[in-house]
C-alpha cells in the first residue's frame, strides 16, 4: 500500500531586503543570487523533507516586502500550515517589525498554524545588531519556533524548515486525534500554551 504523500502549504513573510525569495532560492535550488530582485506580488516553489522517515512535500509561498506589492494579503494566507517570519540580524528595525507581522497573521492566518521567527545573513557577523538571545526571548514570548540562518551559506536553512515540518506534522496528528482544536493565543504574553 502507498503511504497517502503529505503537502503542506508554507508562507515566508516579513520586511523587504530581509532574505525570504534568497531563503527560498537556496532551500529549493540550492543557490544564492547577490543581485535577486524585488518581490513584486508573490511567488512560490516546491520543496521536500524527510521527517520520521516521511517525505513532506511544500509548497512554499514567498510573499512582497515592500506594502505597495501586498494588495492581495489576505488570500496568502488561507490554507497555510506554517509561516516564517524573517527578519536581518544586522537590522534591527526588521526585527521590531516582528509584532506587526504577528498583527497580520492574526487577522488572516488559520488558529492551529506553525509559527517560526527566522533570524537570517547570519554570514554577516560583523554588522549583528540582534543577538541570538534577543530573538529566541522574542520567539519565546510568542510561544512559537526560533533559528538562525544564512541564505547565502545555507547554514541551518534547511534544519529550520525541517523543524516547521516536524511541528506541523504532531500538530496535525494530535488534530486527528482530538476533533476539537485548542485555542492558540497570537498575543505575547498572555497564554502558556505554546502553538508551534
Ligand atoms: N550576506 C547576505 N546577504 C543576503 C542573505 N540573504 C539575502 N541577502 C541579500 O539581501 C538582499 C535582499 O534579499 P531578498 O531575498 O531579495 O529579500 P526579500 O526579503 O525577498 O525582499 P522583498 O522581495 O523586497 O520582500 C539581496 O541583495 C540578497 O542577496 C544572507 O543570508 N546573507
Ligand atoms: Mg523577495
């Protein structure tokens, strides 16, 4: 018997100029591009990994930074499993930006879905300006995932879509196990129960 093949829908959101179309780039193709341009609207590819032996296939929507290329925000976000929020290490507004992409996800993302705060250009050690303890205490506040990676290495990119997958996986089989879903909280601080 064929086991039924797992697909599972992910958004990269987050600020322009943070890395989401080169983290794609590099999971899917294995390539980095110094002069990728703009994201204009939204895009998406295929990629796969192995988690308990399972291959999950996903399908990975990568969306526009830059407010005047998000006119369609909403329908982003229907059917999704999980979501990346990216954010440059060596910009800190873009990772104060962080509680505003959670404002969005809020307003149109399923309850159940997987959460995961990405810190990227980790390469760029020189010009931190967030420490890793700052983003993990944020993603800790949220109750949702955190890593670091590079694009341009490829250092923990696959590692980190790997984990969302696991995460989605025992989320989704605890759903079929319990006909009704917990009630996940968007807000920091408020809630205990960890969603992703
Ligand atoms: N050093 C370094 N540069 C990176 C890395 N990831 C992306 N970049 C560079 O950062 C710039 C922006 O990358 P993009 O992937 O276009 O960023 P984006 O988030 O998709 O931007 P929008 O499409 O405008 O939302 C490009 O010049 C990339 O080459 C990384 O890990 N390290
Ligand atoms: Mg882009």
């Amino acid at each position: 018997m064929t086991e039924e093949q797992i697909t599972f829908k992910f958004l990269l959101i987050g600020t322009s100029r943070v890395g989401k179309s080169s983290i794609l780039l590099r999971f899917c193709d294995n390539k980095f591009n110094e002069s990728i341009g703009i994201t204009i609207g939204v895009d998406f590819k295929f990629g796969e990994v192995m988690v308990d032996n399972k291959n999950i296939k996903m399908e990975i929507w990568d969306t526009a930074g830059q407010d005047r290329f998000r006119s369609i925000t909403p329908s982003y976000y229907r059917n999704t499993t999980g979501i990346m929020i990216v954010y440059d290490v060596t910009n800190e507004e873009t990772f104060e930006h962080i509680s505003t992409w959670f404002q969005e996800i809020k307003s149109n993302a399923p309850e159940d879905v997987v959460i995961m705060i990405v810190g990227n250009k980790t390469d760029l050690e020189e010009r931190r300006a967030v420490s890793y303890q700052k983003g993990q205490k944020l993603a800790g506040s949220y109750g949702c995932l955190f890593g670091e990676m590079s694009a341009k290495t490829g250092i923990n990119v696959r590692e980190s879509f790997t984990q969302m997958a696991s995460q989605a996986l025992k989320l989704q089989k605890k759903s079929k196990k319990k006909p009704k879903q917990k009630e996940v909280s968007f807000t920091k601080k408020t809630s205990t129960k960890k969603n992703c």
